[in-house]
C-alpha cells in the first residue's frame, strides 16, 4: 500500500523485489522496496546487500517502464554481512500505471507465480463496528496495512472527524444493515459499546454466511452467551461455529486496547494470507 501510493506520487520508480532467499537472510522472498528519485519505501533487510541493490535500482531509473535487471547478492564478507545466505533479486521499472499491481501484491503479502507483478485485486473490506478504546486502536493499527477499512458507529460525535487515511466513516442507528450490505469475503470485527447491538450485528453477519471472518470481542462467557442466544434465533450450531470469540491471537491476556490491537491485526494478517493462498485459518 505504502509502495503504490509512492509510485502514484513519485510517477516513476524501481521495484526491487526478493525473488529467492537461501540460507540465512534478513528477508524471505516476495519482500520488496520501491526506488523513486526522492524516496525509498520499504526494505529488503537493510546494510550493504539493500545499498547495494539501491544503487542498482536507481541506474535502472534511467530505463523506460518495462525495463528490468537481476541481481544475486551473497551475504557474506564481500557485503561486510556474516549471514551466510543469498538472496536472488528482479529489479523491476515501474510506473504509475503498476500502483494498482502493487496494491495487489500488499494484499497477497507475496507474488504468486514469480517475479512479475499480478492483475490488480481490490485489498479485501474489513468493516470494524464501534469507536470505543479499542476500536480506535484496532482502526489506528490497520490503516496502513492492505484493508479497505470501513468504521461502523452507531452514536453520533464518537467518530473522529478526520479519521486515518483511507477509512471510510459510516455513522448509523443500523450496524446491522452495514453488516448486510458487506462485501462478500469481508472481514467484520465487531467491538461496540452494546452487547445488545454486537448480537445484531452478529446475527446479521452470521446469517448472510459469504464473509471471510468474523470477530467478536469479548470472553468465552460472552462467547456462551451469545451461542445460546443465536441458537434461540433458530441459527444452526455449524453457522454459530464461525463466530470467533474472543479476537486476536491466542496467548495474549494482556488487555491494554493497543495490544489488543496489535494481536486483532496480525490475526487478520495471517487470515488474509491463508485465504490468498487457498489455506482456511482455524479460529
């Protein structure tokens, strides 16, 4: 995301992109930094193999879109480097033109198929309902991260006025019906300040059956409730099932909104990437 919107600013740059990685590295394939004239985005593990593939890049610059190079770099006393890998690099000229490709690999996380850059794919929607403590943390943490955000609030003057880039404010009385009108394969992590509301909203997401995942927040009491009261409303235990409660990854009690967070937003990332590559993420 970051590298896109560098090339839409920069007009022009170099992608170089990590095509193999052996032995020990400070990067795995699929990472890439963009080279424009004024910036450099992202990294490829830093020292002198980054610098190197840097000065690289920007010799590149003076070729038309489409040119490419490779490089194999070993990191070894040649490179003042004492990992002992290599890593296999595609320098790639892009332009403005390539910003949604780039979009499309932060989704991925990777480039499937090698070292060119896929059709452009929409990031996936990921709908956070509520604007409490958490809420703002959890939409704080994913904003630079390859989600199309949308912020679901019921009660008006919660919402900041100007949220993080890219995130789409809704403020309505209905959750619910935000819920319903998803996207098919969205992601929804629902944090209100109701449970009454968090169970509608839940309902609601549940009974549509097409998303990618749905969070709720809360303890393996909430958890029972919940089951119970959805049973009640005639879902099915299957249905019920795909409900994850509590968020986030396991381990973690610490309860700070932050590193709530944190742990909701690597959780996402890791389902993102099992769903990119056709892998289900258990709950």
């Amino acid at each position: 995301m970051a590298a896109a919107a560098a090339l839409r600013a920069e007009h022009d740059g170099v992608l170089v992109l990590v095509v193999d990685a052996r032995g020990s590295t400070p990067r795995d394939a699929g990472t890439c930094l963009l080279v424009a004239a004024d910036r450099i985005v992202g990294t490829i593990g830093g020292g002198a193999a980054e610098h190197r593939a840097t000065a690289a890049a920007r010799e590149l610059l003076h070729q038309p879109p489409g040119a490419r190079a490779e490089m194999v770099l070993s990191l070894g006393p040649a490179l003042d480097q004492c990992c002992g890998g290599s890593l296999s690099l595609a320098l790639l000229r892009v332009d403005e033109a390539d910003a949604g490709r780039l979009d499309s690999a932060a989704r991925f996380g990777f480039w499937p198929g090698g070292p060119e850059l896929p059709e452009p794919v929409p990031p996936r929607q990921a709908l956070i309902y509520g604007a409490g403590h958490v809420g703002r943390a959890l939409v704080a943490a994913l904003a630079p991260l390859p989600f199309r955000l949308v912020w679901v609030e019921s009660r008006p003057g919660v919402l900041p006025d100007i949220p993080p880039s890219g995130v789409e404010k809704r403020l309505t009385p209905l959750p619910e019906a935000e819920a319903t009108g998803a996207e098919p394969g969205a992601f929804h992590i629902v944090l209100t300040h109701s449970h009454a509301i968090d169970l509608e909203i839940v309902e609601a997401v549940l009974r549509r059956g097409d998303f990618g995942h749905l969070g709720l927040i809360g303890s393996a009491t909430k958890r029972a409730t919940f089951t119970r009261r959805l049973t009640e409303r005639g879902l099915h235990p299957a249905t019920i099932g795909r409900l994850v409660c509590p968020i986030g990854l396991p381990g973690l009690s610490d309860k700070r909104p932050e590193v709530i967070a944190a742990s909701v937003a690597a959780d996402l990332l890791l389902r993102e990437r099992a769903a990119s590559l056709g892998l289900a993420r258990g709950a």
